[in-house]
C-alpha cells in the first residue's frame, strides 16, 4: 500500500482551524480558487459518517464519502465514490489538526492507496492536492 503524506503548521490555534476544517462541505468555502462548487448529497448533514459530498475541481466532478469525524482528536477522513478522479484504488484520505503548545496548529494530510504507478501519485497528492488545499485553508484563515 501507498502513503501520501504533507504536513504543515499554521499560525492559527487548533480549534479555529479545525472549526473550518472539519466541514467536509466546506471545500468550495476555502478553496474556491479550486473548488467551485460543493453539495452534500441526499440530504445529510456534513459531519454524518456516510455523508457524501459531490464537488467541481476544474473540470471533474468528484465525489468522497465521510468515513469518519472526530471532534476530539480533530480529524476525519475519507474515501471516493464510484471511479476515482487518479488511477488509484482502496483510496482513504485523511486530514487531521493537532495544537501545538505555543498557540499554533499542526496540520497533517496523507492518503493510503494502491496503484500500478504508486510513486508517481505518492508524490503527486502532496504537491497537487494536500500542499494547496491547506494553502488555502491557511489563506481563508488570515483574511
């Protein structure tokens, strides 16, 4: 199995971060450079476990379900639906948010997967998808 790893430390406290972060609707709110648009499909709520959310990146349409959240250890994660968007299989994502003791937040955003070209996605996911997604988590925050 492949792992994908990015971390990075904000200077925001963990529960203002984790308070944007914990919405699995919250993408098109944050990273609408990215992101255009998010829903949470069949009417469930966006901390449900199962939740499904369908959301625009660029061009693609992707769709992730909820496989679980934690509000006290500040992290969630997740799995696509259907095809993935990557020539992966047995994707899960996960994002957590760890205080650090002087005020600030520790952020870590890895993914485990299988792939007939796992080094190349390894590297990938971090650069392209975990790196500017907390970039722009840590952006949205500072305004």
């Amino acid at each position: 199995m492949a792992r994908s790893y990015y971390s990075t430390v904000f200077e925001h406290d963990a529960a203002a971060v984790w308070a944007v972060a914990r919405d699995f609707n919250g993408l098109a709110t944050w990273w609408s450079e990215a992101c255009s648009e998010s829903n949470i499909e069949d009417g469930k709520a966006a901390d449900q476990v199962g939740a499904v959310r369908a959301f625009r990146l660029g061009e693609a349409t992707i769709r992730e379900r909820l496989l679980a959240l934690s509000d006290l250890e500040r992290t969630y994660s997740y799995e696509f639906v259907g095809t993935p968007p990557f020539p992966v299989t047995d994707y899960i994502a996960t994002l957590r948010v760890t205080p650090v003791s002087d005020g600030r937040s520790f952020l870590e955003y890895s993914a485990v997967f299988e792939s007939d070209e796992a080094a190349r996605w390894t590297a990938f996911f971090p650069a392209e998808v975990f790196g500017p997604a907390l970039e722009a988590l840590g952006s949205y925050l500072s305004r």
